[in-house]
C-alpha cells in the first residue's frame, strides 16, 4: 500500500518509515497540504498520515477537501500531542508514539479500506442486478420505465421527437418449447445485442416481457426510427443461430410508436401501448415488418 506522509519532524518520520517497512508499505513523503493534495487528487494514495500541528494542515482543510471530493475514498490517520477534535480524520495517534503502535494502525486503516471497496461493489452489483435483465443485459422494464420518462421529460423541454419501438420474437415460444430454455436465451441474447449494435450508444434499451423488447430514441424522426428498426430486423435476420448442428428460423417483427410533438397528456404508457399495437399489426403483415403509427 501506498502511504502519504504529511509529517516535518525528523523524529516522526523516521518512525513512520520504520513503520510503513515493517508493514512493507511504500511511503510518498510530501512537504506541506498543497502537495499532499496533489497526491491524493491523482488518486496516488488512499491512506494519509499527517501531522496536525503543522501550520498549514488546519488551515487546508485538507480532510474536508479530500472528503467533498469525486475520489475513492481516503483514510485520514492525524498525528498529534493535543485533545483536539478529531478533524474529520478516521483515527488519532497522539505523540509521542512508538513504530508499533503506528503498524498497529496502519493495519487497521488497511483493512477498514478493504471493507469499504467490499461494501461498495456489492452495492454496485445490487444496483445492477436491480436495474439490468440478467439474460439479455437490457435494462428491466422497472428501468426501461425510469429511463424513458426521463428522456420524455426532455422531449417535451426541448420541444423534440420521441420514438418508442417495439421488437419481438414471433415464433419464440414454439422454439423455446421445441429446443428448450437455454437456445430460448440464446436467441434473446441475439436480439438484444443486435439492437444494441444498430441503435445509439446512449438510447434507452430494456427488455419488456419475455422476448419482447423496447427502445426509446429521442431526438430522431419518424423515418429515421423506421430505418432504425428495419436495420435491427435486417441484422437479426442475417444472424445464422444454430442448435444441433440446424439453423434457427426466426420471425421478428416491429412496431413503432412515432411522438413528433410531446405534449403535456404524452406519457410513456400511452407510448408504450401504441408500440405495442404496431407491433401486433407488424406481425400481421408477416415475418421482419416495420408498422410506424404517429401518435
């Protein structure tokens, strides 16, 4: 681990370098708060030992700072001879103090940091598992719903298009049923990473209900979302999926639900059937149609 060492006096640091090489620990000693804040703002270090009397620490709110800002988080050991408060800091060692006792801490920090990173990839990996489709890592329906409205909301501020397509497998189920679960979730992974491929990198994507999926695309007319969606079917079509050995024959249809102006009675809904009801009149005309309907 990599440790900065806001401390002056030579007594000090010759401990706290007996301490860190004990701990085989890597020191980056720094002069003053300035250059100390330079450290950590490159994110060169994550644990910080620094010595509270020194002139400018106090004043830098160094720990505040670094606490304020974007960074991973930066674990605060302050050294001094007074009860003072604590200065935000996550622990005090007051001098005089011994190497060991300094390795003591330095272990504890270590390890505080190590549980923190833990705790915040298990958040990040239950806000994932919230708002992503575990098969086809298309946003769920909960977030699909979360996202479009959002990208509504700037339709209607920025007087702009919205488009709402729906895709979906026509003769899923009986493929599924024939061939099984897995070459079921072979198939929506296909789909899902064609649309992906054909579609902007920002749109909204979600995986609606079984192999039903939505794709919101602000700020794109009619046609163009109609191109869109021939684009993805074309890609899905020419797609070869085999299972033992035997190509899979797809149909897939779209249906497109056109809002040139967002008003005030707009809502995803309402959007989101209409997608819908092109899609059934898509799938009428027959395998890999595009049915566009203005709302």
């Amino acid at each position: 681990m990599r440790v900065l060492v806001l401390e002056q006096g030579t007594k000090e640091r010759a401990l706290i370098q007996q301490a860190l090489q004990a701990g085989k620990h890597d020191a980056i000693l720094v002069e003053n708060a300035a250059e100390a804040w330079k450290s950590i703002n490159k994110a060169e270090t994550r644990f910080v030992i620094a010595d509270a009397e020194l002139s400018d620490f106090i004043a830098s709110g160094l720990v505040q700072r670094a606490r304020s800002a974007r960074l991973p988080s930066t674990y605060f050991l302050v050294l001094t001879s007074h009860d003072e408060p604590r200065l935000d800091a996550d622990d005090l060692l007051h001098k005089p103090f011994k190497a060991a006792e300094l390795q003591t801490r330095l272990a504890i920090g270590q390890r505080i940091l190590a549980m923190g990173d833990s705790l915040s990839q298990a958040r990040q990996q239950l806000e994932s598992t919230a708002m992503y489709d575990p098969i086809t890592g298309t946003m769920n329906q909960a977030a699909f719903n979360r996202q479009a409205r959002s990208e509504l909301e700037r339709a209607r501020r920025s007087s702009a298009a919205l488009n709402i397509i729906a895709i979906d497998i026509d003769n899923f189920q009986p493929l599924s049923e024939r061939h099984g679960t897995e070459v079921g979730n072979e198939i929506m992974k296909m789909v899902a990473r064609n649309i992906r491929e054909r579609s902007r990198p920002y749109d909204c994507v979600g995986r609606w209900t079984g192999p039903e999926f939505l794709i919101a695309l602000l700020n794109v007319s009619a046609e163009e979302a109609e191109k869109i969606a021939k684009r993805i079917l074309t890609g899905i079509r020419f797609t070869e999926l085999k299972h033992a050995g035997l190509p899979l024959e797809l149909s897939v249809s779209a249906g497109i639900a056109a809002a040139t102006h967002v008003g005030d009675s707009t809502d995803i809904e309402m959007l989101v059937g209409h997608a819908r009801q092109a899609l059934e009149k898509a799938r009428q005309m027959g395998g890999y149609q595009v049915f566009l309907s203005n709302v």
